[in-house]
C-alpha cells in the first residue's frame, strides 16, 4: 500500500511534467497542450486517497526531495486539480491557444499542483516558482499598455516574494540543528531557533505577496482585469491558494505565539475590510472580484493569526476547507462574467439565481458550502472581538457580492469572448458544484448535520440579509462613491519599485550569496527552462 501512495504521488508531478517535456518536440507540442488537461487527474486521485489516509510520503533520494501531502494539502489538491481539469478541457476544445500562453498554462499547472505536496524546502521553492513565474505568460503577452503594465507589477512582486522566501528559507535551515531541510524538521526547530522571528516576518512578508495581503495587495486587481477569464478563473481560484498553503505549513500553528498571532489577525482583519472598500468603489466586475480575493484572503490571515495566538493544531484543516470552499466560488464567479456577458442571449431565471447562490455563499449563505466554510473557522473566531469582527466581514461580504451582481447584470462584451463556449454552455453544472462539492468534502473537518442547526442558519442567514440590504439601499439612493483606481497602493508601490532600480549593485551583491544555497541555484535554472520553453513554443 504504501508503494502504491508514493506512485501516486510521483505521478502527480510526473503526468504534467510529461506533457512539457512533449512540448521541446515541435510535432508534439501542440497535441501535448491539447491533452494537458489529462495531467492534473493523477493529482486529483492523490487528493481524494488522501482524503482518508493522509499524511502520505514519499522520499526520492535520487533528487534529494521529500513529498508530503497532509489533510490540508489534499483537500486544496483534489479542488485545484479539479478546476485545473474543468477549465483546461474546456479552454482546449474550443480553441487552440497561442504555444505561449499554453506552455505558461502548462508550467503554472505543474507548480499549483506540486506545491501541494511538495515535503522539504528545495521542492517547495521550486514549485512555488513554478506557480508564480510563468502565470506572467497567461496575460502579459501583449501588445497592450495596461496587460503589459500590469505583467511587470505581478513579476516585480512575485519576485519580490520569492526573494524573500529564500532568505526565510536559509534561516529555517539555519536554525534546524541536524541541517534538515524537510519541512516537518524546520518546523519543529522553529520555535527554538535564534532566527524565529526574522523567519516569520519573511514568511508572512513572502506569502502575504502571493495572497493579496496589504500592503502587498496592488498587483490583484490589475492581474486578474488583465487576464483572460479561464486565466482569472484559475489564478483567482488555484494560483493564489499557493499562497495559502506555504501560511498553513510554515507558520508554527501548535505553538502559541501572541504577539506574531495577534500581529497577524490584525492584518487580516484590515485586508478583509480593505477589501470590500475598495472594492466597492469599482465598476468592473472582474476588478470587483479581485478586491473579493483579498479580503477573503484577509479572512483567512486573521484565522491563521488567532490560531497561532491559541496555538491550535488543527486550525490548518479548518482553513483549508475555506480555503478550498472560496478556491470553487472565486472560480465560477470569473466564469459567470463570461457567461452572464452573452450579448443577445437571455439567462434563464435558474441561472441568475444561481449567480447569486454563489455569490453570496461567500458570506456564509445557509445551506451553501460558504455556511460551511464559516462553521470551519468558527473555533479559531470564538473569542468575543473576533467573533464580532468575523461577523461584520460578512456582512461586508454580502454588501460587496450584491454590488458584484449589480454590476455584472451589465456585463462588458468582451467577457462572453474571453470565455470558452462549453463553459457557458455548462456555466449552471459549474455553480452547482461550487456550491454543492463543499458538503462532500466538509465530514473530512467536521459533522454537516451542525449546519442545519436552526440556530446556525439564523446566524448565517441575517448578515447575508443585512449586507445585501444595505447593497440595495445605497445602490437606490445614488450616492456618489469615490473613484479609485484598480491597484490603489500600487501607484506609490510603482515609485518604490523604480527606486529599486538604484540598488542594483546591493542587490547583486546579496543575490551572489545566496545563490551559495543549492535551492537558489537549482530554482533560478528551473525559472529559465520554463522562460526557455514558452520562448520556444512561441516561435
């Protein structure tokens, strides 16, 4: 059995890894990008064995890397893989992409699902690479002023994060006694090390850049306005729960650390206001959901901060669940621009219902797996402040996904283009997976049945009716929001960054020495071969 689970596990990274190396052969090339939607099955069987046999793992002495999927890291598995498949199936019928956008499709592919279970810091920096560096190609490939301004903002924080990683990453080595550099060792030494809390403040520094985290929030909306809705659809969905995933392994969560957890809740809870803020000051449905993302995202950090003030060991499964319940959501919402975009074509009353449903299940709509998603968090928001925090963001959830459905009822033409037509076609099968498929993953975190108490709907039920109220209310009596515009901090960002520029030789000087680190070393390559393969397949 257990050579059986290490197969899978292999085989989770080797199937889209296959189909790239498919992709330097020229005659192969475009019948591999067409079948890469077959890749991401491996990872998908993986997540649901692990469901109910995790941890699993896997040692492959011969790369020096360790893989690892836990509960949390199967659950987020088994959704990005599903979306991954949805989405690619559909977007390759339809059409042939360019060879380009393909391999960076590929490439961002391979990285979401390794990061799943990638079990020691080499691996995990690589694939983390791997979902950050190359989603540049999925929209910044472009003659287009804004795409291509909003392709450099991305890299320049992607590779701002992952700089940043690296030298948390040094530190945890430095800190593990033995030398180890497996995630479970590193973690372990954590609390113990004289680099404790330089390490974290990189961490969640580096990560919070991957999830939309202020001050580190600009590049979002921008991102996923540029892209292309199946693009948006999976970096909204997938891409940025890599993110989530590197907060959930290495954040010390069984060790109670007040004055980091608290730091951290406060930020998130900051997020998730600022989110809908400024979210609410949009008009571009896409642009709309992007401020969604980060303050979902914000509901998440404030989750994992509570549970490192209490030191809860188990609040990783609990945040995953949300995790993975909002990776469905945001997915299908991008999806429901395109669908609702249609020019000529009436939407049936069931559809718009649904769009609503999901929608606001992200507010934590009874019988939606947003109800679930909020009785999974319920422990880590227990203490009197953030119960009452935790309740308001939902209320502010309902107020700015009402102003979503406002919004998008009239939609920009250039939506229904972006989508591919079979998921127009099978946009209502979407919804309702997005909002059914959390109830059948829920009994891995907790018993269903408690969200079908009568109390537990009551509490679900009035934010989401007061949030969509006050949406109508302020939608009837026009009152003039500010203008501001997608990114707002990242016009300051923008000048920081320029000055960054004059640091060059600084920062030569510091990326010499860590390229002493085989992890560097070894990942700088990989982000070349990937860069190489989509120069190549553009050709």
């Amino acid at each position: 059995m257990t050579d059986f689970f290490s197969t899978l596990l292999v085989a989770s990274l080797i199937a889209p890894l296959t189909l790239l190396g498919a992709c330097f052969v020229k005659r192969w090339r475009r019948h591999a990008l067409a079948l890469q939607w077959l890749a991401p099955i491996p990872g998908l069987a993986t997540g649901l064995v692990g469901l109910n046999h995790a941890p699993l793992t896997c040692d492959l002495p011969v790369l020096g890397f360790t893989l690892l999927l836990d509960p949390a890291g199967a659950l987020l598995l088994t959704v990005a893989a599903l979306l991954w498949i949805v989405v690619s199936a559909a977007l390759w019928r339809d059409r042939q992409p360019d060879n380009r956008f393909g391999v960076s499709w590929l490439l961002t592919m391979t990285g979401n699902i390794g990061v799943f279970i990638a079990g020691d810091l080499i691996s995990f920096y690589l694939v983390y690479a791997l979902v950050s560096i190359p989603a540049y190609g999925l929209f910044a490939f472009s003659d287009d002023t804004e795409q291509k301004r909003a392709g450099a903002i991305y890299m320049a924080f992607a590779i701002l994060g992952e700089a940043l990683l690296l030298l948390a990453f040094a530190m945890l080595v430095a800190g593990e006694p033995h030398g180890s550099a497996r995630i479970v060792d590193v973690m372990h030494a954590l609390p113990a090390s004289p680099w404790r809390d330089a390490a974290l403040g990189l961490i969640i520094a580096g990560f919070g850049m991957k999830i939309g985290m202020i001050p580190f929030n600009g590049w979002m909306p921008l991102t996923y306005n540029a892209a292309p809705i199946p693009a948006a659809a999976v970096l909204s969905g997938a891409g940025v729960k890599a993110g989530v995933i590197g907060l959930i392994r290495f954040l010390p969560l069984g060790v109670s650390l007040e004055s980091w957890g608290g730091a951290l809740a406060a930020i998130g809870f900051l997020s998730a206001y600022y989110g809908v803020a400024f979210g609410l000051a949009q008009r571009n449905p896409k642009i709309i959901l992007a401020y969604s993302s980060i303050s979902q995202m914000g509901v998440i950090t404030a989750a994992l901060g509570m549970a490192l003030v209490n030191g809860h060991t188990d609040a990783s499964l609990n945040v995953a669940f949300y995790a993975a319940n909002h990776l469905l959501v945001k997915a299908t919402l991008f999806l429901a621009i395109g669908a609702l975009a249609i020019r000529g074509v009436k939407l049936s009353d069931t559809s718009l219902i649904l769009a609503a449903i999901v929608a606001l299940s992200l507010a934590g709509l009874p019988l939606t797996g947003g109800a679930l998603a909020k009785l999974a968090l319920k422990a880590q928001f227990a203490s009197e402040p953030a119960a009452v925090l935790a309740t308001v963001s939902s209320i502010a959830t309902a107020l700015l996904m009402t102003h979503f459905l406002i919004c998008v009822a009239v939609p920009p033409p250039v939506g229904a283009r972006e989508c591919p037509a079979s998921l127009i076609r099978f946009w209502p099968a979407v919804a309702l997976g997005a909002i059914l498929l959390p109830g059948f993953f829920y009994p891995v975190v907790g018993d269903t049945s408690n969200a079908l108490q009568f109390g537990e709907i009551l509490d679900g039920l009035w934010p989401v009716a007061l949030g969509a109220g006050l949406a109508l209310v302020l939608r009837r009596s026009d009152w003039p929001l500010p203008h501001v515009p997608a990114g707002d901090s990242i016009i300051l960002e923008e000048d920081a960054f320029h000055g960054l520029l004059n640091s060059g030789p600084t920062l030569e000087t510091l990326d010499a020495r860590l390229r002493q680190w085989p992890a560097a070393g070894v990942s700088l390559l990989l982000i070349i071969l990937a860069l190489l393969t989509a120069g190549i397949s553009g050709s």
